[in-house]
C-alpha cells in the first residue's frame, strides 16, 4: 500500500518552463517585471492563480498553445493574473508575453486574450527591437468629480489639474485618467489603496491613474503613477492606452503622434511606454502601446 505522506518522485512531478522579463525598458531590471508560462494546458485555474501568487509579481501570463493553424487566425491564448484575480487584460503581460514568443524575423504576434485578439507588431527602433500592441479601440467613460478624488487620494483639492478632467476610459480595463498639477505633486503624495477602492467600487472605473504633464525626461509628454491592491505598479501598458485616448480627446497629444509616458520612477523601476490614437470624426481609435522588453531570465516550476 502505498504512503500518502511519502513525497512524489521526481518523474512523476509536473514541470512548467516559464521567461521572466522586463518590460518597458531596454535596459535589465528596470520596468516592469513578468512571468510568463510557455505551456499551461496542464494547469487547473486555482494553480495559475496560485503560480501568480507565488510569482508575486504584478502579471504572471500562461501561454495555452493549439494547433497552428488556430493560433494563425485567432492569435496564441494567453490568460493574465494578477497575485489576486484574472484580468481580461493588461498592457505589459501582452507586449511581454508576444515578445517572448516571438520567432526570429517574425513581424507580428497576436494573443487571444479573454479581451479578444490583440496583435503584436514589431519593428527596429533606434537599434533596437520595438514592440506595439494595438488595444481595443476606447469606451470613453464617465466624467469624476475632481474634490471626491482628491479626498479619496488623500490630496488636496487644488492639486488636480484645473485645466483638465479626470475621466474613465477602458481599452479593455477601465482607468480613470487623474492630471496632477506638478511633478512635485505626483512624487510626494501617498494614497491609501482601500481608500481609492471604497471610492471605485460604484463607479464605472476599476483604478486611478496620475499623471502630470510635468515630467523629468523632457522628452516625456506625462508622469504617471499607479497604485493598486499589489502596491505600485512600474509600468501600466493598460492604462497608458486608456490615457492615449484620453490625451488625443483632451489636447495633450495630436491625433496619431506618438508620445512618451514616463512612470516607474518613485520605486526605482523606470519604464517608458510610448502611445498614440487616431480621432475619427469624434472618436477616438487606434489605440497603440509600445516599447522594449529584456528577456531576464528562464526556469521551471515543479508540481
């Protein structure tokens, strides 16, 4: 009979090859960190969840491979977890995860994600490889009340930019675009999360995203900040196309021109995710979000 307690052995335990990468960054151990899983279909939900939580990390993604000639008309399946919860989608899990499964000269990846299909394109830039996904084209949402979310931000009222709204937007994941006065402003203040939560949780937004139009690099056209049930995030790919459109819609960036955001930088994991929408009579579409990813490292999991 045989010892429920005793240990399996090594050839029966499960092992699953994943990449870690940054993303966001041309340059190691700075932006935005992922795990990504190149072959999940031997994994249950609760342990992807729970490979999420053991990652720890903002996004932990699991490639679900098919035949190839499903992958070629509906994209790779991926699904995204956050330590907490699975997402319908996020912005540096797609561009990380494509990059990754990127072949040599390929042009263009494209993910099925729960979102629908999302593609991948990429192209030389200043040397090096640029990956820019195109998101989902943009639900303009809600308009927010600017002393309700100073209050559930723990800042003051006149710190909220006067000259623009705060709005919620979604791509995919809804974001309501919070402008700060300065620099100054966005560096130093510091949000309580279950705060921001109780003020979310009736509204048509999922989380706040700061930006100034202050910025350190001068080529950057915002700061931004995101803070969130995990902490701070280095670099939000979700929220940056959500803020695209928000930027084209607003007068802070001209239909179709592609602008740096700058964001990562208060925690020491600098990122630079460059966006741009086209306008369509009074609509926004065509959101586009980019930049460099760095393969870290490579490992398996055993279960």
């Amino acid at each position: 009979m045989s010892n429920p307690n005793k240990p399996a052995s090594k050839a029966k335990r499960r092992r699953f090859a994943f990449v870690k990468a940054d993303v966001f960054s041309a340059r190691a151990l700075e932006g935005n960190q992922l795990a990504v899983f190149l072959d999940a279909r031997r994994l249950r939900d609760s342990e992807m969840q729970a490979l999420a939580h053991e990652m720890n990390l903002a996004e932990t993604t699991f490639v679900l491979p098919r035949p190839r000639a499903v992958e070629a008309k509906q994209g790779v399946r991926v699904r995204i977890f956050t330590v907490q919860e699975e997402l319908e989608f996020a912005g540096h899990p797609t561009l990380g995860t494509a990059f990754v499964l990127r072949k040599p000269n390929e042009r263009e990846v494209a993910l099925d994600l729960n979102v629908g299909r999302i593609p991948v394109r990429f192209e030389e830039l200043d040397g090096k490889l640029f990956g820019e996904m195109q998101q989902r084209d943009p639900v303009m949402g809600s308009f927010h009340d600017k002393r309700a979310v100073a209050l559930a931000a723990g800042l003051e009222p006149g710190t909220i930019d006067p000259d623009l709204p705060i709005q919620t937007v979604s791509t995919g994941l809804p974001f309501a675009i919070v402008p700060l006065r300065s620099l100054d402003v966005i560096r130093n203040f510091n949000p309580s999360w279950k705060r921001m939560a109780e003020y979310l949780e009736p509204t048509d937004a999922k989380f706040l995203y700061f930006v100034t139009r202050e910025t350190v690099d001068r080529k950057a056209r915002l700061h931004a900040r995101m803070i969130f049930y995990n902490g701070e995030d280095p670099a939000t790919g979700s929220a940056a196309g959500c803020c695209a459109a928000w930027m084209v819609a607003h007068g802070v960036a001209r239909p179709d021109e592609r602008v740096l955001i700058e964001q990562g930088l208060e925690i020491r994991r600098p990122s630079r995710i460059f966006v741009r929408a086209s306008r369509t009579g009074n609509g926004i579409v065509n959101v586009r979000v980019g930049g460099n990813v760095v393969e870290l490292m490579r490992g398996e999991v055993f279960l």
